[in-house]
C-alpha cells in the first residue's frame, strides 16, 4: 500500500507533545535505558554491543514517534 501525503505530512512535522505524552516519552525512554545498561553488563565490547545498544536506541525513537503521530 503507497504511502500518502497525509502520513508524509504527519511523519515529518513537529509535534509539540499533549498532556500526558511527556510522561510517555520518560518511561519508553527509561525502560529503553535500563535495557541497554543490561546489554553493556552481559556483553563483551564488541561491534555487535554497539550495533545492540544502537537498535535498542532506535526503538525508543521510533515508539516515541508513536506517541507524538498518535499511531498514525
């Protein structure tokens, strides 16, 4: 399915967060960090500790981009 101008709009503007979605950033953003800190403490440095640590950044990102688009 093409994507629409309407969720292009709607991907790439600004979204000044409601009430209620700061709190929602925090803990995707907390829960996102004490992931990662358990990666970094059973793994060996190494690429894939870095490209783990990265994925598990993108992933707040993107369900933070959840909570700003409303799931749209």
């Amino acid at each position: 399915m093409p994507m629409t101008q309407e969720q292009l709009d709607n991907w790439f503007k600004y979204h000044k967060p409601e009430p209620g979605q700061p709190e929602k950033y925090e803990a995707i953003r907390a829960a996102g960090k004490a992931f990662a800190e358990v990666v970094v403490a059973n793994t060996p440095a190494s690429a894939d500790q870095t490209a783990a640590v990265r994925k598990i950044r993108e992933a707040v990102m993107t369900a933070n981009a959840a909570v700003a688009c409303n799931g749209q």
